[in-house]
C-alpha cells in the first residue's frame, strides 16, 4: 500500500524541501530587503574608532553574500525536517480529520502548524531585525518565545482533543465550540505572558520593522502550510489509487 509510514515519510521530506526552497526564495526576494536596511542602521550607529570596530573584521571574513547562501541552506534543511515530523503528525491524526480528504487533512494540520509555531508566538514577540535587541536578553527571549510555541501545541492539541470529542454534534456547534475555545486559550497565552524584553530603537524606522516582521512571517507561512499544501498534493492521489487496488482486489 502506498500510504505506509515509510512512504508518508518520503513525501513529508520532498514536501519539507520543497517549501524550504520557496521559504528560502522569499527570504532572498523579500526577507533580505529590511535585514539590509536595518543593518545600515546599525552600522550609522557606531563612530568610528569605538569598541565595535571589530565588527568590520567579522564582517570581512563571512561576506553578507555567504550568510545569505548559508540562511537559504539553513532553511532547506529546516524543511526538510519539518516535513519528516509533519508526516509522523499526519501519521497519526487521521482520529482527529475523520471525513476528511487526504489534502484537506494535510492542508488543515499545516495551517494549525503555522498558527501555533509561528503566528501565535509572532503575535506576542514579533520577530525583529538586526539592530533591535539586546544581547544580553537573548536567554531571555528564546525562552519566552520558545514557551509560546510550546503553548500553541498545547492548544492545537487540546483543540483536536474537544473535536473528537464533540463529534456526535452537529458540524456548525462542533466548529463554533472548538473556535470559542481557541480564541479564549490564545487569549489567555497573550496575557499571562509577560510584554517583550527589548525596546525598538528610536533610530529604526518604523517601515523597516514592520516590513521585516511581516515578511519574516510570510516566510514562516510559505514553510509551514506550504509543507501542508505540497504534502497533502503528494498523498491524496496515492492514497486515492491505494483505496481504488484494494476495491479492485475485493
């Protein structure tokens, strides 16, 4: 059969890299422009002659071309990572998406993927550019972030938890309890969790900030519900003509 674990794996890592390459292109033609603009920024900010001038020389021996190959590269990889976990997930929600289409199924966890590691977390911490932050919050910051993410699985999961259990009503008191009660779970991770470390800079302009937090979270959405889009294009015409040679064997 075409939809064992084996092969839902095989798709889960040319999903994941195929994403990965379209996360990694938006990241070149979109993500670049404010990571530019607000490194100009940081660098009118040091005087010449100061403690920071060996920047410069760190600069020289990683150009910003190579970081930028090394980031896109990074972003394949990550992919193809995530693709492999979100096959094991697909694996094993098919009690939660009973009804559904292989695509939809695939396509619905990708977009709960997305909602709880990257738009939940960017609603609270939204990412920001170079020359915001303070390298001594950084300890400080991934932990709250990282708890956020931890906090929108929780969520999805619980959320999977109250569809299957209000399965026997009917379709539109199933959504609404389920929706209801997302919508109260993130608005309690909203509050509880305590406001961003850091202050945003009075030199940085406000259009670069925005323009790179809003990119940075289209890159997460190309990754994350792309993997669901191209995974769930790879399983359901297979799943389809596994059902169809075991209908013919019957």
């Amino acid at each position: 059969m075409t939809t064992t674990y084996r092969s839902l794996a095989l798709r889960g890592l040319a999903a994941g890299g195929i994403a990965g390459a379209a996360s990694a292109l938006v990241q070149l033609l979109v993500t670049e422009i404010p990571i530019r603009a607000a490194l100009a920024v940081e660098e009118a900010r040091e005087p010449a002659g100061d403690g920071h001038a060996h920047s410069h020389g760190e600069e020289e021996l990683v150009s910003r071309g190579a970081q930028v190959v090394g980031g896109m590269l990074g972003v394949v990889i990550v992919g193809v990572a995530v693709g492999l976990v979100f096959a094991t997930a697909y694996a094993l929600s098919k009690r939660w998406f009973t009804g559904r289409t292989p695509f939809s199924r695939s396509f619905a966890l990708g977009a709960a993927v997305f909602g709880a590691v990257a738009l939940l977390p960017w609603l609270k911490y939204p990412a920001n550019p170079p020359a915001v932050g303070d390298p001594e919050t950084v300890n400080h910051r991934t932990a709250l972030y990282l708890g956020v993410v931890v906090a929108g699985l929780v969520i999805v999961w619980a959320a999977s938890r109250l569809a299957e259990q209000l399965r026997a009503r009917s379709q539109p008191v199933r959504v609404t309890g389920v929706l209801l009660a997302v919508v109260a779970a993130v608005a309690v991770v909203l509050l509880a969790f305590p406001a961003p470390p850091d202050t945003i800079p009075a030199d940085m302009p406000v259009a670069v900030l925005w323009q790179f937090r809003l990119s940075s979270l289209a890159q997460l959405a190309t990754l994350y519900v792309g993997i669901g889009v191209v995974f769930g294009l790879l399983v359901d015409p297979a799943t389809r003509r596994a059902k169809a040679a075991e209908a013919a064997v019957a």
